[in-house]
C-alpha cells in the first residue's frame, strides 16, 4: 500500500431494509472499535483508513445520525446531475450533503449499462458532487468483451478522459481538496467471483494514475484509486499490498459485517 491513506466503501446496491441497514451499520462500527485502529485514532486529524458505508438513498438520513459518533462515513450510490427542477426520482447533491452524506458514487457499471449513464452524463455527476462540497468515486472499468479484444486501457482511459475535460482549473482544485477518487471495477469481476489479479489491477491502476497525472500531477500522486470487483476477505491483502491500489469499493462481502470489518483490516495494516 502507497502512503495515500486507504478508503474501504462498502457499496450495498438494493439490498437490505431499514431494520438490516442499522444492524449492518452498528455491526460494523462496532467491528471497526474493535480491532487495532480504535475510534479515536480513526477520528482523528489523519485517520489510517477511510471506511465508508453506501447505503439505498432512503436509509442515509438514519444511518448518517446512526453513526455520527463512530468513524464510519457515509456515501450514496448515485446522484442528479441537476440541481433542482422537474426532475422525478433523482436525488440531489445539496440534498446528499444535507442528510449527512459526504461521498457520492458515479458512474457505477451497472448504473452506465442499466440505467443509461452516458461518460458524459457522468461527468455531469461528478461536476455536480464537487459543486455541492460532496467526494466523488468515479467508477470505470471494461466489459469482458472489451477485456477480450485487448481494449481494457483504451476504454478506462476514455472514461477517465471524458471527466478530466469536463473539469476546468476550479474543478480540479475542487476535486484534489474534496478528494475525489476513481473506482477501478471491471464489469467481468462483479459479482462473478473472478477478479483481476493483483498484477493486472495493478498495472491498470498505475494506467488510470497516469491518465489524471497528464491532466494535473499534484491530483494524480494524491488520488485514491480503489479496486472493486469480488472483493473478499481472501484477496484483499494481495490487492491491496499492489502500489497503486488504494483501497477498495466492494459489493457482495459488505452486506457480510465480519468479512467487510476483516476487508477494512487489511487495507489498513
Ligand atoms: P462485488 O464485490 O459484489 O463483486 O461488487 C463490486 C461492486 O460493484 C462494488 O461497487
């Protein structure tokens, strides 16, 4: 792990209610208390982890006063590209902040294959994360099919690209202060008990730094780019001692307290 203070998201897509949600989070704030960190250190100037709990946006008001004490922090899914207006459905950045959210997810594979989210609309997200004061994780990542023909760069570049042009000097400072950082999750690993190996995240991760550090050095050195894609307790180490992997943004085994609290261990040992 490079000296870039780790974050370890817990993304729990449209699982749980409200009753699972607070057991889940009082789980593992609990869990987190318990091992070498301690909730002060955690809560501290400089924290060694950031850990972070992505609940279904009407939980986070609750889970937000929930865990105010602890050291956890919470994040939503997805948010509107717009502010206000007649806009059904969406959710707002300001209204985010507002509930005590303080990260915000963008550009989710799923959200771009299932829910029409365009590089371009997503950039529109994440613009309007940094506007409202909320840290963006950028998520990009490659199809198997991509991965097949031997475009996985190409295509996370684009991803990456199409939200560095959309930031102008302001956007960036505003990124690098509100420490945006970028998901790297490749579609193929979701879910599907396959993950990249160490080496291939890796060298896709050093990719993706390299792509923001052509845009802004200071933000690229300082980026967090996390890894995301069947995460478990038994790969987590290995990901995570790779140079450029700075945590990760983990699905299934963050509805699992144990096994998200022995995930957070390893990113931060
Ligand atoms: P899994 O950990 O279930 O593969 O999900 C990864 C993910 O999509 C996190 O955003």
């Amino acid at each position: 792990m490079a000296t870039r203070r780790p974050i370890v998201a817990g993304n729990w897509k449209l699982h749980g209610s409200r009753q699972t949600s607070r057991a889940l989070a009082v789980a593992v704030a609990e869990g987190l208390a318990g091992i070498d960190l301690g909730p002060a250190r955690l809560r501290g100037e400089n924290p060694p982890l950031e850990v972070l709990l992505c609940p279904p946006f009407v939980y986070l008001a609750e889970l937000a006063e929930l865990v105010a004490a602890s050291h956890l922090r919470l994040g939503a899914q997805d948010v509107a590209v717009e502010e206000a207006g007649a806009f059904t459905g969406e959710v707002a950045a300001a209204m985010l902040r507002d509930v005590g959210c303080r990260y915000v997810i963008t550009g989710h594979s799923e959200r771009r294959a299932l829910f029409g989210d365009t590089d371009e609309r997503v950039a529109g997200k994440v613009l309007a994360a940094l506007r409202a004061g909320l840290s963006p994780i950028l998520c990009v990542g490659e199809t198997r099919a991509e991965r097949d023909a031997g475009d996985t760069l190409t295509v996370v570049r684009r991803q990456l690209q199409v939200v560095l042009e959309a930031l102008d000097s302001g956007q960036v400072s505003a990124a690098e202060r509100q420490m945006m950082s970028v998901a790297y999750e490749p579609v193929w690993a979701i879910g599907t008990g396959l993950t990249a190996t160490p080496a291939d995240a890796q060298a896709v991760h050093a990719d993706i730094r390299a792509t923001v550090g052509r845009r802004d050095a200071t933000m690229a050195s300082a980026l967090r780019v996390l890894y995301g894609g069947s995460v478990k307790v038994s790969n987590a180490k290995d990901l995570f001692a790779m140079q450029d992997i700075d945590g990760g943004l983990i699905g299934g085994a963050a509805l699992l307290a144990g096994e998200f609290v022995s995930i957070c261990k390893a990113a931060a040992s």
